[in-house]
C-alpha cells in the first residue's frame, strides 16, 4: 500500500513530470549525467548486479547494460518502468534486465536480501517527504544490499531552490515568505511552488550525510555539478576536448566542501557496514 506521498509521485510522473523527465538530463542536465556516468563507471565493476530504484527514463540504467550489468529495475510509475525497458529492448540490451517491478523505496516486496552489489537512488531520496520514509529507504537498501555492497545515492542541495528563484522570480521573495520559512525548516516543495520536482524534498549537506549513518561507512561525499551548476548547459556548446577538459576540474572541485556546497545534487557513495558495526 502507498503512501499519498507516494501516490503523488506516481501521478507527477505519469502526468506532467514525464516530459521534462524524458529530456531533463540531456537539454538541462548535460553535467549532471556525465559526471554521474563517470562516477557509475568508477564504483560499480563490470558485470555488477545492480538494483536501480527510481529508474526514471533509463539513462543509467542503459549505461550500466551496456557494460554487463545484470539489472533489477524498481520504480513508483509504472510509465518510468515502460519507459525504461523499452529504452533498453531498443538497444538490444533487454537481457541484461533481472526483473522489473513497480515499487516504493520503502517496501522494495519482491525483491530478496542481501542479492545486490550496488544500489542506486537516484531519485527516490528527493520524493519522500518525511525522514522517516527516507529511513526506511535506506534501510531497504542497506537490506537488499550484498555484505560491503555499494549504495549510490543522490540529493537536492535545499539552496538551489533559493538561487534558481532569485535568478528568475527575484519578486516571488516577499509573496513567498511563509512557504519560505515552512521550506527551511522541513526542506519540503510541492507543484505549486516547484513544478520541475513536484512533491519533494530537498535536503542539507549534513542532514543527508545523517541519513546514511546507521547502514553505511560512507566512502564519498560529491558535488556533483560543483561550480558549473547554474550554467550546465554551457557544455553544450563545447568542442570535445573542451567539454573533457572541463569535467575534469568540475570532477576534482566537486569532492572539495566548497564544490559540495555549489552544487544542485549531493552524490553519496557508501559501502554496507557489517552486522558487528551496524548493531552498535
């Protein structure tokens, strides 16, 4: 049974979400999905069985079959999930699918423990909108996870939503100021107030470090955008060479606090703690 938060969710994205999903990462997220694919390519081994909850249209999804991932694909929307595999059977890569299942982070049914070498969530982490949903999350993670399996998971800065909104908005301050108080103190939006996202959450640096601290040792805390975050688009317009060259120092800025603190996403990598070290 979902929760209505969750419900939500699902309508966004089989309603208005779908289409700015579908072209998010490569029209206004270029450095976004190349320096998560960087880091996918640098924590998950070839051949990994991976449980990706919150799939989306299947961007890393299809990068991780393409390298020999087995895949298990986990969303709350069913039209994510349709998405996803057909993305996936159109690159003739549908074998690499270990399962498909339409399902909330909280309660991943269906799905054995300890079976995964990494987990991601990418996405689900900033759709729950109470902790204690998140914590659950997380927990089912750590659950699905193999002993030192890896959990990749990622966040939206709470500040983001202040930067882009004095960028474009700059007179929404004033009428806003309630919403604005209730955002900083619950770091919760809704469609009215972000129509990008729709019912989410967006976090700090040290609450979402939090989050993890029970399950996981972390091994990472990334910036994902780093300094480049308001103006990701720009790569666009780059020769090759010029695009490479400016990942790399958006990569080694981005594992520094400040590179942490420009950034729109939090990228959290952590390793499963063993039994002994979690139960104390």
């Amino acid at each position: 049974m979902y929760s209505r938060n969750e419900l939500n969710v699902a309508q966004h994205y089989t309603q208005d979400g779908f289409e700015y999903e579908s072209v998010r990462l490569q029209e206004h997220s270029p450095v976004e999905y190349a320096m998560m694919a960087r880091y996918l390519d640098r924590w998950i081994p070839d051949q990994s069985i991976v449980i990706d909850i919150g799939v989306g249209v299947g961007h890393y999804a299809e990068l991780l079959a393409q390298r020999g991932c087995k895949l298990y694909l986990i969303d709350i929307a069913q039209k994510l999930l349709d998405t996803t595999y057909a993305r996936l059977k159109t690159a003739n890569l549908e074998q690499q699918i270990l399962g498909v299942l339409q399902a909330s982070a909280t309660q991943v049914v269906g799905i054995a423990t300890a079976i995964a070498d990494a987990v991601l969530l990418l996405g689900p982490l900033y759709h729950l909108c109470s902790l204690e949903a998140r914590q659950e999350a997380v927990r089912e993670a750590a659950r699905i996870l193999k002993p030192d399996g890896i959990l990749i998971a990622a966040g939206i800065n709470r500040l983001a939503y202040f930067r882009d909104l004095f960028r474009n908005q700059p007179e929404e301050a004033a009428i806003r100021q309630d919403f604005h108080r209730q955002l900083l103190q619950d770091g919760n939006v809704d469609p009215e107030h972000a129509p990008p996202l729709g019912y989410g959450h967006l976090t700090t640096q040290a609450e979402f470090l939090q989050l993890f601290a029970l399950e996981f040792d972390p091994m990472a805390i990334i910036g994902v955008e780093s300094f480049s975050a308001p103006f990701a688009t720009t790569i666009q317009t780059l020769a090759p060479e010029e695009v490479e060259a400016w990942m790399d120092l958006v990569e080694v800025t981005g594992q520094t606090s400040e590179g942490v603190m420009m950034s729109d996403h939090f990228l959290y990598i952590g390793q499963k703690k063993d039994e002994r070290s979690a139960s104390q």
